[in-house]
C-alpha cells in the first residue's frame, strides 16, 4: 500500500481573496476594529453594524485602513445584512447572540467568524506575517494563540521586510519570464535567482534594470552557473544562538559541508534538499585534510552550487577561514562569511562573567590550546600570557590543560588563579569545573571531560565560579562530573 503523500491537516490554510468585495462586522469592540482593519487591509468594502464603539473603534475609523473601505452603520445588525457578503465577523457578547449571527451567515451562504468563540465559526483567523504581496499565516486550530504568536514572531525575524519589494518585483516580471523562457530549467534558474537575492537589501534601480538582460542571458544559454561559498559560524551548539543570516544561509544552501562539532539541532535548521557531508576537523581523531576541503568548496562550488561551510563558533576564530578564503578567491569563487558567536563569548554568558570585569581584567585573549601535532604550542608568548591582569581563554585544550597550568605558573601567574574549563559548552551533556590554576596543574582534568571540546578560562574574573564550588564543597554537598549548566563542580 502506497505511503500517504501528506499527513492529516488540522485546518485548510486557504488564503482568500477580498479585493474589492463587501465584508460585515457585526461589533463596536477593539477585537471588531481589529478584524474590520484587517479584512479593509485586504482590499474589502467594510461594513460595520453597531450602536455603540469603542475608543479603538473610533480611531480606526478616523485614521481609515491601508485598502479598501470602512463605512459605520449606526445600528445593530440584521439578518438582510449578510446577503451578498463575501465574509461575515461578529464580535458577541452572549452564545444566543452568536447563534443568530451563524444562522444568518450560514443562510446567506457566507463564510462566517465569532471572536473568541470556536463553536460558532466556520473558519479562524490565524497570525500573520505580512510582507505583500508575500503573506504568511500560521494557525494552530485555536489550541494555543500564544505559541502561533510566537511562531508569528520567529518567521519575521526570518523575512526581511525588503521580501515584499521583490515580491513586487516577481509579480511585475512575471509576463515577461513565462514569455522569453521555457518551462523548466531556464524558468527556474531565473526564479532561483531572484529568491536568493529576495532575502538581502531591496532591488536597486540596477537590478531591476538588468532583468530584461539577465532573461535575455539565460534564455540564449549565455548565463552559465555561478556557484559561490558562505562560510557560516555554527555558534557553540545551541541553535538559538545562530544569527538570523546563519539560518538564510543554511536555506539556501545546495551542500553543507560540516564540521564534526557542529550540533544536530544546527543541521535540522539547513534546508532539506540540501546535501550534508560531514569534513570533520577534530583534535586527537582523524580528519578531512584541509587542502581536500579547499578542493570539494571549489569543486562544487565550479558546478554552480552554494556551498555552506559550517564551522563550530565563529568562522574567523581557530576556523582556518583564512585559508579558505585565500583558495577561493585565488579561484575566482564569490566568498562571504556569517559571523556565529564564538566559544569564549558563549562561556561568559553561560557562567554569568564578564571577561572584562574592571576589577580582574584589562584585557582579553583567545590562544590556541594545542599545536598542530596535538601538543602544547612552542612558539606562544608563556611570558606575555602570564599577566594577571588578562583573561586568558585557551580553545581546544583539554587534552594540553594540565602543561598549560604548569607553564603559565612556571612563567610567574599565581597558582591561585582561578580557572574554569567547560565542556559540551550549551549542549545537553554540557560540563563544568572550577578550581585554581595549582589544582589544574597537579591533577588536570576529569578524563570524561577530554571525550568533548574544552574552552578554558583562566583570570581573576572567574573567583566566583571557585567560590560557588568551595561553598558547595564545606557545605558537604555530593560533586557530579555532569552538571546541569546552573551548577560548577569540583
């Protein structure tokens, strides 16, 4: 038996067209002036029926709607009222009074909406993202406004308002692109390209002048494939902490090629046609070398394909991004970059510590915890790095932690300085350890920890971490390796 081709719908989304045709709302209410702005918005003649309205009312009438019309009638509705309509509201007070406004409705023939009363509405108004002639709506069957609300919100930060200019724009060229295209592919690459460009900054004059050029190219074979290259911070784990610009680009990508740090919850926010390959760069395992992933971003990107590299953190922090920039540019590659909030940021935040507290520290550096041979680094300034007064975040060392205690003490930083190393940082398994710099440097680390990436901090900004864990220690309190992220262990 053949698989269903869609799950069972709660609800028809179906978007109606008003423009230009008559709508009844029964109601003086804010909720009344709402939908009364809302359907004379969509271009319908509004009639409002009521003896009395509101403050809000009232202003929406004196200020008027952005379409269509708004015309009180200063009595209360009647049945006669609805024929000829092509959608009815009522805002009523009591069940009987909602019950005549169905009735009448469903005797003239008209789609019909009580406010906030489910049992006598034929269709529900759901929340809408508005970027005309691009319109999204979003319902959850009147089971949760609130989260459809926030659905609502989530979307829009996702649609720049720049969408409904080149929604404008797709609506204007549209004779012309069925005209001077075939069906198919020339038709879509056309289309591909003007969705991709639909979520920057609105088409300038240039773009829309070199439309008819761009149909011309296309329809003649002369346009080619232009493949590029997004390098894209994944941030620490969390997928909330990606940029608005990290997920367009994980939209829009054709292939993701993916570092073995980068979260699932990251991955399921990419596209679903796009191909993931998985080019893992991980200390202490095997790898993908970086020239092979030079190769493969410029090879795929050659056929025409928008390449995410997604890197764990922030690209240009310990991400090698340089050197692929160099290689892609040096092959005539289009390459930009998405920032993504990188480790030690992420740290400081998950701990509650400013990194640059005026009575710790005056200065901040992020240092590589390993060599590339996976061992403590030779050629760092131990001396510079053994200032009190900075805060030191050590990438990647976890395997090195115990060296990096030793040399720092031996280059003069007080054993005492505090230090946190968290692993898993905003992930589910995330851990955490405080203790002192001499602690570190005679014990190193729970070997568990070494399974996952480390970020180290090192500085006086971090005494309170200690502190927390002392309390807990005196106060007798059991230390778990695995901590929920409000707790420090020992």
């Amino acid at each position: 038996m053949a698989p269903t081709r869609m799950r069972a719908l709660a609800t028809l989304p179906v978007f109606l067209g008003l423009d230009g045709k008559r709508a009844v709302i029964a109601g003086g209410s804010a909720a009344a002036a709402w939908k009364a702005e809302l359907l004379a918005a969509a271009g319908a003649r509004v009639d409002i029926y009521a003896l009395e309205i509101d403050a809000e009312m009232g202003a929406m009438l004196a200020r008027g709607a952005a379409a269509g019309t708004l015309t009180l009638h200063d009595r209360a509705w009647v049945a006669g009222d609805l024929v000829g309509a092509a959608i009815a509201v009522a805002d009523a007070e009591t069940n009987d009074e909602a019950r005549a406004f169905r009735d009448a409705a469903h005797s003239s023939g008209v789609p019909f909406n009580v406010i906030d009363k489910p049992a006598f509405c034929q269709f529900q108004f759901g929340s809408i993202v508005n970027r005309s002639p691009v319109v999204v709506g979003i319902s959850t069957e009147g089971a949760a406004p609130i989260l459809g609300q926030a659905i609502r919100r989530r979307i829009e930060t996702l649609l720049p308002p720049s969408l409904a200019a080149w929604g404008a724009l797709a609506k204007e060229v549209r004779g012309a692109v069925t005209a001077a295209l075939a069906p198919g592919h020339q038709r879509r690459a056309f289309w591909d390209w003007l969705a991709e460009k639909a979520f920057g900054a609105a088409p300038p004059d240039r773009v829309r002048n070199g439309i008819a050029t761009l149909i011309s190219r296309i329809a003649s074979g002369s346009a080619g494939e232009s493949g590029r290259v997004t390098l894209v911070g994944a941030g620490p784990g969390d997928a909330g902490l990606l940029t608005i610009n990290a997920v367009r680009a994980l939209q829009s990508a054709d292939v993701i090629l993916f570092d073995d740090l980068v979260s699932d919850d990251v991955l399921e926010l990419a596209r679903r046609e796009a191909k993931r390959m998985l080019v893992g760069k991980r200390g202490g395992k095997r790898s993908c070398k970086q020239e092979d992933i030079n190769a493969l971003m410029t090879k795929l990107a050659k056929q025409g394909k928008h390449v995410v590299r997604l890197k764990s953190g922030d690209p240009m922090v310990f991400g090698r991004a340089g050197e692929e920039i160099a290689e892609l540019e040096a092959a005539g590659i289009p390459v930009s970059v998405v920032p993504g909030i990188t480790a030690a940021a992420a740290m400081a935040s998950q701990l509650k510590t400013s990194l640059t507290h005026r009575d710790g520290a005056h200065s901040v550096r992020f240092v590589t915890g390993h060599a590339r041979n996976g061992e403590l680094p030779r050629d760092l300034d131990w001396r510079g790095l053994a200032d009190p007064g900075t805060t030191l975040t050590f990438y990647m060392g976890g395997r090195t932690a115990k060296d990096i205690a030793l040399r720092l003490i031996a280059e003069g930083l007080p054993s005492a300085t505090p230090v946190v190393a968290v692993a898993g940082l905003t992930r589910s398994n995330e851990q955490r350890h405080a203790m002192t710099l001499d602690e570190l440097s005679r014990s190193g680390l729970p070997s568990p920890t070494l399974d996952m990436p480390v970020l180290l901090g090192i500085g006086a900004v971090f005494a309170r971490c200690v502190h927390q864990r002392d309390e807990r220690m005196m106060a007798g309190v059991e230390m778990d390796v695995e901590v929920p992220p409000a707790r420090i262990a020992g």
